[in-house]
C-alpha cells in the first residue's frame, strides 16, 4: 500500500471547492460549482460521500489550503473513511503530495478529474491518442503512480488506483519521447480526417454539428434526430469523441449530423489543444446547433463558456450565420415557463424543444432546411441520362434534393447558387422546367 492510501474506500469520495480570492465574483457562485464538481465525479461513478466548498483567504503554496482546514478534512476522512479526495482546483504537484500525505488518501485535481472521464469515455483511436497526450503533459512535472497501458484497457488512466497498480515511474525523458510520438500519430489521424472530410465535401451532404456545454442533451437530440444509440445518459462528458450519422430531413434532403464533446468551464488549456482535431469537425460544419439546456441555473453562463471555445476556434456566435440556438429540455419547465421560452424563442430566432419527449422536432427540422436552402434557388432539371459530365456537374456544384431516372432522362431537383446556375446554363444545353415551361 502506497503511503498516501488509507482504510478509506477507493470509490467513496469528498468533494472539495476551495474558493479562491480570484472567484469571489464568479457569476455562478461557489454552490453551483460545487455541484457541477459532484456531477463530474458521477460521471465516473464514484461514491461522493461529502462535498463541501471552502472559502480560502491566502492560497499557501504547500497545501493551497489553511492549516485549520487540512486538518478538519483529515478528521472528516478518517471518520468517514474516505479514499479519495477530488479538489476543485488546480493543485501543483507539491500541493498534491502534501495533500496525499496529510490526509492519507488519495488527491485529485480537477484536471485529473477530467482527464479521468476522458481516459474512460474515449472510443476511438484518435480519442485515445488525444487522452493520452493530455494525460501525459499533465504528468510530466508529477510522479506517474499508476500510469501503465495495461491500465487503459479498463478506460482511465489509473489516477484513481486500480488493479495491477505497480507504482511504475516513467522518467521525464521517457514521457517527452512518448509526447512526440503521440503527437507524430495525432497529425497522421488529422491528416486522414482533412482526407475524410474532403471525400465527403465531394459528396454534397451538408455537415450539421451539435455542440454545446455538457450534459446539455446534445446526444439525446442526436438520437432523437438520427434514430441512433449513441450513449446517452444524464452524465457529465457523456460523450468524448465525434460521432456522426447520415440523415434524412423531412424534404428529403440528405444531410450529416455531428455529435461532439461538451465544453466546460475552466477546462485547462492543454486539455483544449489535446482536443483541437475533435473540434475541427465543428470548424468545417455547415450548420452549427448551440444546444443548451435551459433548464439549468447556469444556461447564461454555459452559454457565454461556449461561445468562448467559438471563439477561440475562429466562429464568432454573433455574426457566424453557420450558428443556430436550440434550447432544450424544455419538458422540465412549467407549462407557463414554456410559453414564456417559446415567445422568447420565436423573437430571439432560437428554437425551443425537448430532445427526451421530441416536442419542437419539426420546427427544428424546418428550419434546418431553411438555412440549407437560404440563398439559394431550388430548379429541376430533366437531364439526358448519357451526359455524364452535367449530371456530374450538378452533383459537384449543386445540392441535388431528388432524382428520377428513366430510360432517357434523368429529372433532378437541386439547389444551386444563382451564380453556378448561370455558370451551369452558360456551359450546358439544358434550361431548368419551370424556364422551359414559360417559353
């Protein structure tokens, strides 16, 4: 036994939310971080026995906490037999270890919190090379404890201890190899995703992402709009790596859902780079849906963090016009609250839907097709079915909505920017029906 483990259970845990000087105008509170702290260490089910948020007048750069403090937890997790203690925070790693030694019990950050889920959530390879290279960034300036890749087959990274933990100690210079290695592998699986993505632009399958903070229900929407089972539970970071799915809108028009990782408040910044290729999809998407849950006390907040991670990765929410807002859980408010949101939602051009019952579906869907089609002039076509190079061209430049062959025609209904409509004519003997009708 490792001399910070005590009596105390692995999985049964304290939650601590030092509030800093720094935070003291934090427009969530410390309550509400509290609880979202709760919610990610649920999120790998772990036994959350205690959380408490305590107020800290001057950081020490031993413990971060008071004297007074590090002992009354000490006497908290003896008593009730606690074994792991996840600190809000970012701890340095002398922080940590006198923490661990104080308290004999096993310490965490919330950045160790977070690469956790990670480490468990992350399914495939790009995911894990994402986790991994995070994971060890972090643990280059600290003792790796229990860091081995027989412990990523159980999901993790061993932070919190488990089977096999061998105290292996992998020396900077070992996990500065593995960083540049990883990194090696990570702009091989960006490369290939640039190639994956440059195949479907060929194929012209418009690309709507799902973004938004987490547990906001972007993949129960996702179910919900692609009839698929992706894991969908009320978790935090539910979701780690993108999935997608090829769907049918009501008009018959093919498009690309997206589902991708929540953001989060105060995500450190190394785990924002580790995860840049997972957000490029959200980059290259031709429609954006900001899910929030407006049922949560914290949706203006969540929704300013979103909108900086936008930002940061060159979307800006306000004048993009690839972004709409789509608030959900609307089956938790009052019947009189949801009049109220739907109000608001029609002035404010948001749309307003509960992604468990499926109400606002169908507004959500039209106006999807909207957006697909604004700027744009839908015409049809009856093209001969042996001139290859116009079918092709209207597949290449155009959104093609319908076809209907038969022996000698092909019929297609498109959607063209009037300037390749022009360009089409100009180059091709075809007019479009309606044009053809009138002359």
């Amino acid at each position: 036994m490792s001399n910070h483990e005590g009596r105390g259970s692995p999985t049964r845990a304290l939650v601590l939310h030092p509030v800093l000087p720094e935070d003291r105008n934090d427009a969530r509170g410390p309550e509400s971080r509290l609880d979202e702290a709760v919610g990610l260490a649920a999120a790998i089910e772990l036994e959350v026995a205690y959380a408490r948020a305590i107020r800290v007048t001057r950081p020490r750069p031993a413990t971060l906490l008071g004297t007074g403090a590090v002992e009354e937890v000490a006497t908290l997790i003896k008593e009730a037999e606690i074994g792991l203690v996840i600190v809000d925070q970012s701890l340095t790693p002398i922080q940590q270890r006198n923490l661990e030694r104080d308290w004999k019990a096993k310490v965490i950050d919330r950045t160790g919190l977070i690469l956790e889920i990670f480490g468990k959530r992350a399914r495939t390879r790009e995911g894990q090379l994402q986790v991994e290279l995070a994971a060890l960034t972090y643990q280059r300036s600290r003792l790796v404890r229990s860091w081995t890749h027989l412990e990523r087959q159980r999901g993790g990274f061993g932070f919190l201890g488990g089977p096999g933990e061998s105290q292996i100690e992998m020396d900077r210079r070992l996990i500065s190899d593995r960083i540049v290695k990883l990194k090696g592998e990570l702009e091989e699986v960006r490369r290939t995703r640039g190639l994956h993505r440059k195949a479907r632009e060929k194929v012209p399958y418009p690309v709507v992402a799902l973004v938004g903070y987490t547990n906001a229900g972007k993949s129960t929407l996702f179910n919900r709009m692609a009839g698929a089972d992706v894991f969908a539970k009320d978790l935090l970071f539910a979701t780690l790596d993108p999935t997608m799915r090829s769907i049918m809108l009501p008009s018959n028009r093919k498009i690309i859902l997206s589902d991708t990782v929540g953001f989060i408040s105060d995500l450190p910044h190394g785990l924002v780079e580790a995860f840049r290729a997972t957000l490029e999809e959200v980059m290259a998407a031709d429609i954006i849906l900001h899910v929030r849950d407006l049922s949560h006390p914290d949706t203006e907040a969540q929704k300013a963090d979103v909108e900086s991670v936008l930002k940061g990765l060159g979307i800006e929410v306000d004048t993009d016009e690839r972004v709409m807002e789509v608030l959900n859980k609307l089956d938790r408010l009052s019947e009189e609250d949801q009049q109220t949101l739907l109000r608001q939602a029609r002035r404010n051009g948001g749309i307003a839907i509960s992604a468990l019952t499926g109400a606002g579906l169908d507004t959500l869907f039209d106006a999807i097709d909207r957006r697909m089609v604004a700027g744009r002039e839908v015409v049809e076509f009856d093209i001969d079915v042996s001139d290859g190079a116009a079918i092709a061209w209207l597949y290449g430049k155009g959104e093609v909505l319908d076809r209907q062959d038969d022996e000698t025609c092909a019929r297609l209904r498109v959607g063209l920017d009037p300037a390749d409509l022009a360009r089409f004519q100009d180059r091709f003997p075809y007019r479009a029906r309606e044009q053809a009708l009138a002359s």
